[in-house]
C-alpha cells in the first residue's frame, strides 16, 4: 500500500470552484496527507525541514492545483526552489526521491479543445508541464501525465464537479492499493479522461 | 560631632546609602528613607549630627529650587495656563481658608490675634519637597489628583511673597528693623513692585533669548562639564536674582524652567541638573528628619501631638472639601487631601522671621518648627495608607457607581476582552471584515471615547461568569483576551477556559511569565504584546545595515522560529524555579541561535537555503545537466 502525499497549492481555496471538492473527496482516505500550503505557510515562509521529512515518508507525491498561467501558483514554485535541494533530491547523494511516484493534479479554465495545436493555448496539457516532468526525471521520480480538470470556468452544475471528485478518488485510491497501470499512465497525456482504461486492467 | 566636612559628608552619605534603598525594599518610598535617616543621625538617635543641621538645611534648600526648576521645565507654558483655575482657584481658596481657620483657631485658643494670623498663615503653606517627590516617586503627579496638588503648591509658592511682605506688619515693633529683603536698602514698596517685575522679565528675557545661543556656544566647545556649569549656572542665577528682589527662588526657576520647556535644550539642562536636585533633595530630607527636637518632644508631648493632628486633620478636611467644590473626582479628592495635609518648609522660614519680627515667642515658634517636621515626617507614611487603603476603597466605589452594562441577547461569532491599543487593532481588523464582535471594557473612560466612534462597548468585568455567559461565549467561536493587566488577564482566562472549554482563546502577555501562566492554564496561543512590532524593527534593522529585504526576512523569521522553541522550553525551566539554570538555558539559547544565524548568513553562506544556492552545484563532481538549470 502506497503512502500519498498530496500537495494542495491554491491561494484562495474557499473560492475554488473544483480543486475543494477535489480534495474533499480524498480526505478522509487513510494513507493520504493532505498538505495545504498556503495554509501552513500563508506568508510563503516555507519550512524545508518538515516538507523534506513528508516527502521522505510517502511513496506517491500529487501536486494538486489550479494551472495559473500554464503553470503552478507562486508558493509551489517556492516550494520547489527550495525543498528539492541539490544533495537531498539531486545530484550527488541526493536521491531522497528516487523511485517516487508523482503527477500534477490540475484544473484548468480553459476547454480541453484548447490545449492543442489549433486551440488558442496551442500546446497540450502536458506539454505545457514540461518543466515538472523533467524536475521528476532528474530527481529520479516516475511521472505520470496530469490529472487535468478543463473547462472549470464552465463547470457550472453539481454533477460535472461530482464526476470530476469522485474519479479523482478512484484513481487516488487505486494509486494507493497499487490498482493502476504505471507504464500506461506515465505516456498518458490526461489520466483524467483516460481512467477507465487505467484502472480497468487490474479490476478485470 | 565632627567638624571635618569629609567626615559629614561621610555621616550623610552613609545614612542615605543605608536608608533609602531599606525603605524603597520595605516599599516605604525614598523620601521616608531620607527622613529616617535623617532621624537616626540626628542628635536625639546617635549624634552624628548637631547644631549644624539648621545650616546644612538652608544649604539643601536648593534642592527644593532644584526641584522647582525642573517641575517648570517639563510644564510648557500652555500646559501652565490651562491649569490656571486650580492654580489660582483652588490654591487660593485653599491659603485663604486654611489661613483663616488656623488664625480662628489660634486666636481661640489664646493667642494674640495678630500671632494668630501668622500661624494661619504658616499653617496653610505645605512641603512642596515632600509632595512633588512623593508624587514622582509613584508616578501620580500626571494624574488629575496630582496635577491638582501641584496646583495648590504652585499658588503657596507665590503666596509667600505677600506673606513675607505682611509679617512685619503684624510684628510687635513694626517696620523698625530692617530684616526684610524686600525692604532692604530702604527700598519704597512700589519701587519693590518694579523690581519684582523687572525680575521676572529678565528671567523670560533670559530664558527666551540668552540661553538658546549661550548652549549653541558650548556645544561648539564640546565640554560636557561645561555644559553642567552652565545649567547649574542659571539655576544659581536665577534663584540669586530673586533672592535679591525678594522674591521665592523657588518660583524664579520655576518660572525659568517653564520658559526653557520649549526649547530645544529642556533635555540636556533636566539630565544635568536631575543628579543636583536628587543629592540635595535628599540633603534636605535628612536635615528634616534630624532637625526634630525630641527633648521639646518628650517635654510637651500633648501639645505637640494635638497641633499636628489637629493642623494635619483640618487641612485634610479643608482640601477635601475645596477639591470637591473644584469637581474632582473621588479618588483625585482623596489625593489632594493626603498630599498636602503636612506643613511644609516654608513654615521653617516663616517661624524665624516671625520671631526675627517678634510676631511670637521663641518658644512658640520651636513647638511649631517641631510640629512642622513631624507632619512632614508622617507625609510619606500618609501616602502609603492612601495608596494602600483610601484609593482602593474610593476607586473601586467610582467603579461600582457605574452600573455594568445589560448586554442583552450578545450573540456574536466573536468576544473581544479588553479595548485597548492591542485589542482595538484586533477588533478593527475583525471589523472591517464585516465580523460582528461583542466588546468587553473596563475602563469607563476608554467605553466612552470608543463609543463616540460608533462602537459599542460593554463596561463591565470580563472576570464575572455571569458576564462571559451573557457576552455570549457559549455560542462564540473565538475569545480574544487583550486586557492589559496581568492579573485580570489571567483570571479571564481561567474563567473562560473553566466555563467554555470549547472557545478558542487568542490571549495578548505582557511579558515572559504572563506568556508560560496564561499557557500552563490552557490557552493554546498567547501573543507576547511587543513580539510583532520589535519583530518588524528587527527586519527592517537588518535591511538598514545592508541585507536585502527578503533576505533580511528570511533571517527573522529564522530567529523567530528558534525563539519561539526557546520560549517554551525555558518556560518549564522557569517552571521548575531554578532561576541559575533559567539564565544558563537562556544564554545557552541566544548562543545557539547566533550559531543558527551565522550558518543562514548570506555572508558566510553555508548551506541554508541550498535551494537558492549553487555553492554546492559548483562543487558537484557529476556533470550534471542540472547546473544550467537550477543555476544561478
């Protein structure tokens, strides 16, 4: 049984129109840390020690927010400045996360159809989180495509947030129990829409 | 007994040394101190001193004008104006009428009615050495009591003028010696008046116009003792020239002092002329306590005891009721009345020109010397009862006479205990985010002045659980403990944690043991009231000598960290009582936290931080592509 981390950076969560439910949905699941960021740390004075000491005590490392800018909200940048030290996390000696599972969890405003070539985002999901992907490699971590919630700006009915959450808690906790194929999730390019097949393999 | 000075100065010293910090610990005040000293060296104890005492007295006087000139200069003369009413009102009132009823006293009970009104009038002057100085000593001149005090003070300072100027009236052989100053050199009395007033007018001409660029002068010359004699040199001055017009010197430099107020150098001729004034007021007590005639004492032990308690008992109901008639209020009624029932020492110059003039007998006027030094004497004790016993009483009835606030149906998310500086931020910063609060205050004044803004606060005791039931805590979620006295802070707490377990208390300290009390009775956060602002000036202490500003508060907020564990850690060893291992833990701490800094040091630069460094990138054997990526 995989012990997950989940790492919830979002400024304002309590106008969340997703990311809340999101987490609502996993919390209570035994063997998840939920880690809100910016509620322990609402000054971005962030303590290395302790982050160090979680990420070491998990196997699964979820970095769950919401894509500003094509990218993470200012305190995961910080976070990532400073708690994946060189000698700890990478290069000489640092290997504290070799073998760690991890993947972002994102909601974005934009339609899915835009994150494409012909969208006016033009580069896919996952394209875009190059920069986490390749953090993952050189810390010798398996990265998985993105868990990827679009269109949260028309998210508008209770159901579409209730189908978003409660695959969200299907995959957390087939990550958990080791119900998932890894090979097939690291190439994908959104586990989200892709869960079925994901999951289906170990269940049949 | 010994004529040397060396060996007076020693007897002095000696007593003072031994006395005062003794009375200060027993919480008797200095200025007992001073006085039983004074009593013990004094020819009727050990004999240290004799009939030098009277001399050493009129020496130390000056401390008395010392003290004035000081007085003068931390009162602008705006400040002097608006107290211009209890100056001229109740000062006056209260020379006249204890003048009056002293002489009606007097003269009933058989004495020549023009010794009567000598003795009323000595009898209405009280010890404005005693008074200021017991005053400071417990920080209650500020108050309206005390200003009220000094007030009368101030007018019997001027009184004394006219007063001298009457006695040779009523001598037996009027106007035929010449003892007066202000008669000396035959001088008429209307060229009297223009001398005075000439007087007065150089030392505003003085202060306004000559001091200012006489201090510029030697500041140029850097001289520290220079700048010493030179204020020592307008006290001097001053008190010389009034001397010489036959006015009070006393006044003189108190008129002086509130001509320098304003200027710029208030600071360095206080600093210079405090030591001066302490030593000599100190002289002065001393010479008090060891003038008392203890043989005249034990011979007319009746009399003496009837007069000083009957001067002191008038007096007393005499300020009492013209403080009343002033609308005072209880507890600033009771003061005046306390503070200023002795004689004061301008009766010891009154007595002897009153025999010089031959108003009365010398021995009369050695009873009443006698009386005035032990009304004097009994005046800080006075004090104590007042602080101890009278002002508990009258304050806590002001209190009761308010009514505590109904608070009816209070019914808010949050309860703010204490509307002071510290709670107001608190309450503001809740407010402006549309929380409802309810306010609970203690201070009649601080419920008044906030109510004028619109907020209502609840007078009424945070400590009674009755009123933390209706304040609503019960259904609150938070409790912010922000009262500023200690002990009722603490008793807040106890109540609200005993009656409301569930309500999250937020509780402002004082200090260090508040912090580990308000703790150890449950209260999960206790702010330390100055923490956050000495916080800041740290940070922005660290940008000013050169640190980059987010460097400087990543540093801070280092040390926070370490004194925050810190903090509770020496809170179980102050627990323990040990206070030798509680400095130990505690130099051990800041020790550890200059080792904590010196490695986060961008200076020396370690390894804190790493993740913005690339020190050890640099020194990494692997080529790794990561150097270009993390770089700098």
């Amino acid at each position: 049984m995989r012990r997950i981390l989940i790492q919830l950076a979002h400024p304002v969560l309590e106008r969340s129109r997703v990311n809340r439910h999101l987490v609502e949905a996993v919390r209570d699941l035994p063997n998840v840390t939920i880690n809100d960021l910016y509620e322990r740390y609402p000054d971005l004075g962030i303590d290395v020690k302790h982050e160090q000491r979680l990420l070491e005590d998990h196997d699964a490392i979820v970095f769950q927010h919401p894509f500003y800018w094509y990218s993470v909200p200012a305190i995961l940048k910080e976070w990532q400045d400073l708690v994946l030290e060189h000698g700890w996390a990478y290069g000489a000696g640092g290997d504290k996360l070799r073998g760690k599972i991890t993947f972002n969890s994102i909601t974005a405003g934009g339609p899915k159809s835009a994150y494409n070539a012909d969208g006016y985002n033009r580069f896919p999901t996952r394209t875009l989180l190059l920069p986490w992907e390749q953090t993952a490699h050189l810390c010798g971590m398996r990265y998985l495509g993105p868990f990827a919630v679009h269109g949260t700006l028309k998210v508008a009915t209770h159901a579409d947030v209730h189908v978003a959450s409660d695959a969200y808690r299907a995959l957390i906790e087939a990550l958990r129990d080791d119900r998932i194929d890894l090979e097939r999730a690291a190439k994908s390019d959104d586990i989200y829409h892709e869960l079925e097949v994901l999951l289906r393999r170990e269940v049949a | 007994m010994s004529d040397s000075v060396l060996a007076q100065a020693l007897v002095y010293l000696v007593a003072a040394v031994v006395f005062v910090p003794l009375s200060k610990r027993l919480g008797l005040g200095a200025v007992l101190g001073y006085l039983i000293a004074g009593v013990t060296i004094g020819p009727w104890v050990f004999g240290f001193v004799g009939g030098e005492g009277h001399s050493v007295m009129h020496f130390a006087e000056f401390g008395v004008v010392m003290m004035l000139f000081i007085v003068g200069l931390e009162l602008r003369p705006s400040l002097l104006w608006q107290l211009r009413r209890p100056i001229f009102g109740l000062g006056g009132l209260q020379v006249l009428v204890t003048a009056a009823v002293g002489a009606g006293i007097a003269i009933a009970c058989g004495i020549a009615w023009k010794a009567g009104v000598a003795i009323g009038m000595i009898l209405a002057m009280s010890s404005t050495a005693i008074v200021l100085a017991s005053l400071t000593e417990r920080n209650m001149l500020k108050t309206n009591g005390g200003q009220s005090a000094f007030s009368v003070l101030l007018f019997q300072d001027i009184s004394v003028i006219p007063i001298l100027a009457v006695f040779p009236v009523l001598g037996v052989v009027a106007g035929n010696e010449i003892t007066d100053v202000t008669k000396e050199a035959g001088r008429p009395g209307w060229l009297s008046a223009i001398f005075v007033i000439g007087a007065v007018g150089l030392v505003v001409v003085i202060g306004r116009f000559l001091v200012r660029p006489l201090f510029r002068f030697l500041a140029g010359a850097q001289l520290r003792e220079a700048f010493t004699a030179a204020a020592l040199l307008i006290v001097v001055g001053i008190a010389y020239l009034m001397e010489r017009v036959g006015l009070s010197p006393a006044l003189g430099t108190f008129l002086a002092g509130v001509v320098l107020a304003d200027s710029e150098y208030r600071h360095e001729l206080e600093t210079d002329v405090e030591p001066f004034k302490g030593l000599l007021l100190g002289l002065f007590f001393i010479s008090v306590g060891a003038q008392i005639d203890f043989g005249l004492v034990a011979s007319k032990p009746l009399q003496i005891v009837g007069v000083v308690l009957a001067t002191m008992v008038g007096k007393l109901v005499i300020l009492h009721v013209l403080g009343r008639g002033f609308g005072l209020d209880r507890p600033a009624r009771w003061l005046l009345a306390f503070a200023l029932a002795q004689i004061g020492e301008f009766a010891f110059v009154l007595l002897s020109f009153a025999v010089q003039e031959r108003i009365f007998e010398p021995g009369l006027a050695d009873l009443l010397t006698a009386c005035v030094a032990i009304s004097m004497v009994l005046t800080p004790p006075l004090f104590i009862v007042l602080e101890r016993w009278v002002l508990p009483l009258v304050t806590d009835d002001e209190a009761d006479k308010r009514p505590q606030d109904e608070i009816v149906d209070a019914d808010t998310p949050a309860v703010i205990a204490g509307y002071g500086r510290f709670g107001q931020m608190v309450g503001r910063i809740l407010r402006a985010n549309g929380i409802p609060l309810t306010i609970l205050d203690l201070d009649p004044e601080m419920v008044d002045v906030v109510g004028r803004l619109g907020i209502k606060v609840y007078y009424g005791d945070a400590s009674r659980i009755d009123l933390l039931h209706a304040a609503g805590c019960a259904n609150a979620r938070l409790f912010v403990l922000a009262v500023d006295d200690k002990e009722q802070a603490t008793a807040i707490a106890r109540n609200v944690r005993e009656q409301f377990p569930k309500l999250e208390i937020l509780a402002r300290c004082r200090d260090r043991p508040h912090y580990w009390e308000l703790r150890s009775l449950g209260v999960q956060r206790v702010f330390r009231e100055t923490f956050g602002s000495a916080y800041e000036t740290g940070i922005a202490a660290l940008q000013v000598l050169g640190y980059r500003a987010h460097t400087a508060l990543r540093l801070a907020r280092k040390w926070r960290d370490h004194e925050e564990h810190l903090l509770e850690e020496l809170g179980e060893v102050w627990g323990s009582g040990d206070r030798d291992s509680y400095f130990a833990r505690q130099r051990n701490g800041m020790e550890e936290a200059e080792r904590l800094m010196r490695q986060e040091d961008p200076k020396v630069f370690v390894s804190r931080d790493a993740g913005w460094d690339n020190e050890s990138l640099r020194a990494d054997p692997e080529p790794t592509e990561a150097a270009t990526e993390t770089g700098s």
